[in-house]
C-alpha cells in the first residue's frame, strides 16, 4: 500500500459541523472513509495555524487516493491537499535509478 499525507481545512461550514458533532465523530467518519476505499488510517492531529488537520493514511493506489480526495472535495466542507509520501528505501532505490535529462538551456 501507498502512505499518503492529508492536509485538511474546514470551510465555514465543515468547522460548524466538527462543533455540533465533534472531533472524535470526525475521525471516526475519516477511518470508515479511508476503509471503505481499501485503505488503514495511521494518524489524525488536529493543530493550530494555517492548516487543520493532518492526517496519514495507506491505501492501495493513486487511484484510490483520488477517489477519496474527489469524495471530500465533492462535500464542499474542507479541503485537502494529498501528498504521497516515500520511505527512505524507496528513496535509496529512486537514487540508484539512472534518468537522463537536459536542464533548462542545456
């Protein structure tokens, strides 16, 4: 399984709906989401700042992470930026891969 970072905001009404239900409710609904779409939820944090929530997530493939992130986007009650995230060994082995390429005017 792909390891992906959700970075979520809460709109205006995505904040009123955390309020009435509250954040374990949000979690809980986050994990039946991500399960659904074949995947495990690592982690949830909320924090201060410019963004609300950050979550890690494994699901099966881009295709799924897409899914989902079609899904909440469709909700109109936050918005999240998906960042696919590498092991260091899938790094070393990126690392060890020869690509050609011409840079900018070369």
């Amino acid at each position: 399984m792909a390891k992906y970072l959700i970075v979520a905001n809460y709109t205006a009404e995505g904040a009123k709906g955390l309020l009435s239900k509250g954040a374990t409710a949000r979690v809980n609904a986050v994990r039946s989401s991500i399960e659904a779409a074949g995947g495990k939820l690592e982690s949830f944090y909320y924090a201060f700042g410019d963004d609300d929530a950050f979550v890690v997530v494994d699901l099966p493939d881009n295709v799924s992470a897409a899914a989902v992130a079609l899904t909440v986007a469709a909700s109109g009650m936050v918005a999240i930026k998906t960042t696919v995230l590498l092991t260091p060994s899938e790094i070393d082995e990126a690392a060890k891969k020869s690509v050609a390429y011409t840079p900018p005017g070369g």
